[in-house]
C-alpha cells in the first residue's frame, strides 16, 4: 500500500504531465494572441493547488523537508525577489503584483519538477508528454495550411499555421523549443521503431515551423541546430556509426526536407509569399514589421534608461510605453511611425529589463546560464562515466542526446526572444520551464543523495552483517498536520479567485469592443462595465467604457470612468485626447484644454490627438489654434479626410474661404462619400458667390443624409 506522501507526489507528477499536455491546446475561437487569459488561468489554479499538495507531502514525509540544490534554483529566486521588488514602485502595481504572480508560478513549477521528478523514468515520460503534445499540435497546423482546418477559428493570419496557439509566432517558439530535442533523440535511437516514429515527427513540425513563416523562429532553430552540430558532433557521429539503419534515415529526412523547403519556398502566388518572407531576412530595413519592431524596441531602450534598477513593474509596459515612444522618433519621422498602443516590446530581453530593471533581467539570464551549465556538466560526466563503463555507452549516448536536444531548444528559443516575445507566451513558458527543471537535474542526479532508507553493511569479524540506514523521521507536531494545511487553504483559494478574474474580464471585454464595433452602445456599456468589476487596473477598459457613456449621453458616469482609466494609464495619450473633447462638449474650458494639449504633448506624433485639440480649440472660438492643429495633423497623416475637413472648417471660420474651397475638394476626393465635407464645400462656394455650384454640393450632402435638417435649412436659404 503506497505512503500518503507516496500518493501525493505521483498525484503531482500527474497533474504537471497534465499542464504539459493540454496547455499548448487550450484556445479561445475569440481571441487571438495567445488566449493568455485561458491558459494562464488553467497554469496558476493547477500550481495553487500543487503547493497545498506539496505542502501536505512534505507534512507527511517521514524525512521531512529534502532541499533539492540545482543551480538555477537560486538565480531563480533572485529573479522573483527583484520582480517583486520591482512591483513596489510600479506605474501600475496592480498590474505588477498580477505578474509577479505569474512570474512565481513558473518559479514554482521548476521546483516542483526538480523535486518530483528526479528519476530518469519520470523525466523521460515528462518529455514525451512534451512531444505528444507537439504532434497534436502540428497535425492541426498541417491541416491548417491544407485547408482541412477543423476549428472554426473567428480569425486568421493570410495562410500562415498557427495550430492552436492563435497565432504563427507563438507556434513557432513552441516549434524550435522542441524540435532541437526531437532530432536529437531521432539522432540517437537504435530502434527501428523509435526511429520511424521520430522521423515522422520531425518531418512533421519542421513542416509546421515552416508553414508559420515566423522569421525569428527561423533564424532561432538555425542557431540551436549550429549549437547542437557543434556541441554534439561527436555523440551524434559515434551514434550514427553504431545504428546504421538511424544513419540511412538521417539520409532520407535531409532530402525530403530539402525537396519540401524548395517546393514551398518556390510555389509562391499566395497572400503571403513565403519567398519573399525569406528575402526579408537579407533586407530587414524594407519590411514595415521590421521598422514597427525597431521603433518598439527603441522605446523600450528609452524605458530602461529612465529606471535602469526597477523598471516600471512587471505588465506594465503597454502602459508606460506610451510615454517613451515619441522619444524613440526624430520628430521628422513621426509621419512615418505613427502612435499606437502595444503590450510587447518584440524584444523579451529589452521589455524584462523595461519592466523589472537590469538586475532582474540579469537574473534571469544567470537561470539559464545556470541550466545550460548543468547540461554541460552532464555531458562531461557522461563523458568520463563511458571511458570507465564501456557497456554502458549505448545508454550514455542516448542520455547525452536528450541533454543535448533540451540545450539546443533552449538556445533556439533564446535567439527568438530577440524578436519577439515567447516567454510571455503561456504555452511556451511552461515548456521552457519543464526543459529547465530537466536540465537542472542533469548535474543534480550524479549527487544527490537517495531519499529512501539506504541499505549498508557492518563488518563483523569472520562475516559482514547487512544493516539498515533509517531515513530521519519527520518530528512535526501532529497539531501541524491539521492547521498547516487549514491556514494554507486560505490564500489558495485567495489565488485561485485571482487567476480565474482574468478570464472573466477577457470575456466581457471582447464581447464588449464586439458590440461597440456595431454601434450597440447599450450593450457595449454592460459588457465592459462587467469587465471593469474583473479588472479595475485594466485602464482600457475604463476608456471603452466611458466611450460608451458618451455616447449613450451619461455625462457623470462618462467623466468617472475617464479619470478611472487615467489612474490606471497615466502616460495613454488617446485617454487624455478624448477626455479633453468630452470636457469640451461638457463646457468646461480649462480642463478640455489641459487635458487635449497634454493628450499631444505625451505623443507628438499622435495624429488623432491633433484633431480633437483642433476640434476643442474651434469649439472655443480659437479657429487660429485649430488650423494649426489641424495642419499639424495633416503633416503626420495627409491622406486624413477629416484632417482636410476640419482645416476648411477653421480657414472657413477665419474668413479664408479660398483655401477652405480647396480643403473640403481634398476631403472630397479621399473620400467621396463624406457628408461634413459636402457641407463645408457648399458654404466656401456660396461665401466665394458661386451660389449655384454651392445648392448642388449642399443637395448631394442631403442625398447621402437624407432628412437631415440642418443641410434642409440651408438650402432654403440659399433659394431666397
């Protein structure tokens, strides 16, 4: 009968096979990107409750608390110090806290495998949990790009795979995590059937990883292939020669994969052409992504160097990002980079150091250094091990392939997170920390001590007498047994309650922009006023939400809801652009000015935001200052109908109706269909006494708005 101590760590063992098989395929027909809140929810709940678990073991276990020393383990700890340190002077530390918490949780994640799975045995079954699960996902990603997709996904990406990850480049950091060790192992079986089925399982994600058409994932897996050539040249050569059935497949994989990478980039002709995605590689500076991304991460630059130790809290880089983007542009470029709202610097290394500080940043990087060493460190004792043992070299092989495969995916990975941001990707995440706890006990298994009674012997003379070592036994006062557990309950649920808030919020907040999209205000108001009870940190969705009192006519609720969100995004240009136009319509002059010219002065280069101080300076009779701003906002965005539009409004409010003839012609001509424009086209004809060309434009204005009254009174004034 097995010890309750027993129980409680297979019970853990089977929930984190769990997490590492359905993580990457929980998804959202909803939501793209990447269903955070569903897959962050499931990860956290699931380590809440292992901690209670492991707790109850630990209270159980006859040996009571065994420390397991791998070398990551303290970086590791330094690293969510320094976060939650970070979190105290956050912008938004509610935000912070939130991510440190998340943070902490793929902390404890690593400790729970390198507690729990410290035999071979166990670890093996974790990684193929790991590769199942990758084949899942890349027979979806095949059909996907078939046309065979069987989800009915509300989005998609032009033809490129995304499986079930909602999006190619979250795919992708999964794809190059774990092919590295997919090849290796493929490289170092010696059965055929094993063989077989690795063969087709590299075939099957190296097609996938092509099919998401991710650059940076590309140019990650050429980096962990060179790492593993390199590295393991010799594990694989000597396995090679000893399987010459693993050797005549190897031939076989390489051409198919080289056939099926020409056919693929040749054929061309689709929405995306994966050719010319390859081409972009040569010349980054032509790619609009590109210079999206290199302005991004000039920001982020920018944040760092304005709190290099603490950075602005964790999470909360979309919302101080808004305030260091303008400084990242040479003013004569804003036309061309304009501003616009992000989370992700694209960059993992740069948005940590922003949001944790340089320390944290290299605290992490000390983690995986940590890791990759214990590999190393593996692969020299295996090394040494098989000039002693030379049976045991088929197994030495082998083993030295998994650490090799774990380390070639780690470094893959790694490459990536310059271009984009797969640690923040849920899925990813909590594969790369199974790859880690792994890697750490790579070095941890050659020492450590076994937790179990040990047998041993006592020399007596004429004979050896076999004895029994027995384990120190756990000295807890019963008492314990039953509060520990009670008083630990308490902040489980606390945080069970906190991970599951995020997928309500998520819920309500799509149907929310859902609804505003169609223009049903009233149900819009709802849903976001529900999303706002799940996350009142969340100062975009005050922002929608005061939106839609706006409009529905609610001016008290309107103004609250704007000052929430500006508690919440203080550096939110657009909040503060719009709320200067609300105050505006409410009458209230000085705060419509304060917050309009703060709205253009957090972001120069924010072309929505000259318009409604155009609009707030007209409405107080400063049509000077208007078409300044308006012109200011033609210079960012000259192909803007209502820019041309609100210029001929204001040269028509200085008497200037020559140039206001010519602005509204622009209008007109970028958008023909413009019914203001018509208006204003028609006053400029009849104040220049072109009284019957001003009646057609007045008449064409009431066709596309019929019943309109204003336009109606107009034109009977003209026909007197």
């Amino acid at each position: 009968m097995r010890s309750g101590a027993d129980f409680h760590k297979q019970f853990i063992r089977g929930c984190v096979y769990l997490l590492l098989f359905f993580i990457p395929l929980v998804f959202s027909l909803q939501c793209a990107d990447p269903f955070r809140p569903f897959q962050l929810a499931l990860f956290e709940i699931t380590v809440s409750l292992l901690v209670f678990v492991w707790v109850l073991e630990l209270l159980q276990s006859p040996s009571g608390i065994v420390v397991v020393r791998t070398r990551p383990g303290l970086p590791l700890f330094l690293f969510c110090a320094l976060t939650m340190v970070g979190a105290a002077r956050a912008v938004n530390p509610v935000l912070a806290w939130r991510g440190g918490f998340e943070t902490a949780s793929g902390a404890v994640f690593f400790f729970l495998i390198t507690h729990h799975f410290m035999e071979k045995r166990s670890q093996e079954n974790l990684l193929v949990v790991i590769l199942l699960s990758a084949g899942l996902s890349g027979v979806i990603g095949v059909l996907q790009t078939l046309g065979m997709d069987p989800v009915p996904w509300q989005f998609e990406f032009q033809g490129r795979a995304f499986a079930t990850f909602g999006n190619p480049n979250f795919f992708a950091g999964q794809l190059i995590l774990i092919l590295p060790l997919s090849l290796a192992i493929f490289l170092t079986s010696d059965i055929p059937w094993r063989v077989a089925f690795f063969f087709c399982l590299n075939l099957l994600l190296l097609a996938c990883l092509l099919f998401t058409q991710t650059r940076g994932a590309w140019l990650g897996f050429l980096g962990g292939a060179v790492f593993q050539a390199v590295l393991g040249h010799q594990v694989f050569r000597e396995s090679l020669r000893r399987n010459p059935f693993t050797k005549k497949a190897l031939m076989v994989f390489l051409f198919i994969s080289f056939a099926g990478a020409v056919v693929f980039f040749s054929r061309g002709g689709g929405v995306v052409d994966p050719l010319q995605r390859f081409r972009s590689l040569l010349q980054p500076g032509h790619e609009e992504s590109v210079q999206q991304r290199k302005y991004l991460m000039l920001g982020a630059l920018e944040m760092i160097r304005e709190r290099p130790l603490q950075g602005f809290g964790t999470g909360n880089f979309k919302v101080a990002y808004p305030l260091f983007e303008s400084r990242a542009v040479n003013p004569g470029d804003y036309s061309r980079v304009p501003y616009h709202y992000s989370e992700h610097a694209h960059n993992d290394y740069l948005q940590m150091a922003a949001e944790r500080g340089l320390p944290a940043l290299g605290a992490f990087l000390l983690v995986i250094a940590a890791g990759l060493g214990s590999g190393w460190s593996a692969l020299r004792e295996r090394r040494s091990r098989a000039a002693l043992f030379p049976e045991r070299v088929p197994i030495y092989l082998k083993e030295n392939g998994v650490t090799l495969g774990l380390m070639g995916g780690v470094i893959a990975l790694l490459i990536h997170a310059f271009f984009n941001f797969p640690f923040q990707v849920v899925s990813t995440a909590v594969t790369f920390w199974g790859f880690m706890g792994v890697l750490a006990l790579g070095k941890a298994q050659f020492s450590l001590p076994p937790v179990a009674a040990q047998s041993s012997s006592v020399r007596i003379p004429g004979k050896i007498v076999p004895t029994t070592k027995v384990p120190p036994q756990n000295s807890l006062n019963p008492v314990y047994h039953l509060v520990v557990p009670v008083v630990l309950l308490v902040p489980v649920i606390f945080l069970v309650y906190e991970a599951i808030k995020p997928v309500g919020f998520q819920r309500q907040w799509r149907t929310g922009l859902g609804e505003e999209k169609l223009g049903h205000w009233t149900q819009a108001r709802e849903a976001l006023e529900k999303a706002t009870i799940f996350l009142p940190e969340e100062g975009q969705a005050h922002f929608h939400l005061a939106s839609a009192y706006r409009k529905l006519g609610m001016a008290q609720p309107a103004q609250e809801e704007y000052e929430k969100a500006l508690q919440a995004s203080p550096y939110a240009a657009e909040i503060y652009s719009e709320a200067g136009l609300f105050y505006g319509e409410q009458g209230r002059v000085d705060q419509a000015m304060t917050y309009a010219e703060k709205g253009v002065r957090l972001a120069p280069n924010y072309a929505q935001g000259y318009y409604n101080l155009g609009s707030v300076y007209f409405g107080q009779g400063k049509a000077a200052e208007a078409r300044d701003a308006f012109a200011t906002l033609l210079a960012l965005q000259p192909d803007s109908a209502e820019g041309h539009n609100g210029l001929s409004v204001a040269y028509g409010a200085l008497n200037q109706f020559q140039p206001s003839l010519a602005e509204a012609q622009e209008a007109l001509r970028l958008n023909p269909s413009y019914v203001e424009a018509h208006v204003n086209l028609g006053v400029s004809l009849y104040k220049l006494h072109r009284k019957k060309e001003a009646r057609k434009a007045l008449e064409q204005a009431l066709v596309l708005s019929p019943g309109n009254t204003n336009i109606q009174a107009m034109l009977k004034t003209m026909k007197q």
